[in-house]
C-alpha cells in the first residue's frame, strides 16, 4: 500500500483477532461495521471469528448489523 491509503477496519480486526487480542478484535469490528464494509458482513459465517462466538459482544454485534435474530 502507498503512504495515505486507508486499512479496512476489518483487516485490523482479523489480525488482532488472529493474535488472540479479542479486545482489540473487538474494537476494529465496531468501526469495520460503521465502515459498511462488505467483508463484515461475514461476521455470521467465517469460521475466523469462531472464538468471538460465545461472547455476547458478538451477539451483540451481530443484531445491530441485522445478521442474526
């Protein structure tokens, strides 16, 4: 990427969740779903974010993205 180009907040999110730092994971998801991008919109079935599962953060996340009931 060139100097000034925009990270997606998913991308940070995945690498974080990717060290096992789920309060950062946690952190970059909210901002990756006020970004609207497309690839949050995989929250409900990548296996990636099997850990963050049980955790009603993510429940929490998932109905204010409309992903689940």
């Amino acid at each position: 990427k060139k100097k000034g180009d925009c990270v997606p907040a998913i991308n940070l999110a995945r690498a974080y969740l990717r060290m096992d730092d789920k309060a950062r994971a946690f952190q970059w998801l909210k901002t990756a779903c006020e970004e609207r991008n497309v690839y949050a919109l995989m929250l409900g079935s990548d296996p990636l974010y099997d850990p963050l599962r049980a955790d009603r953060h993510f429940t929490n996340l998932l109905r204010r993205m409309r992903l689940c009931v």
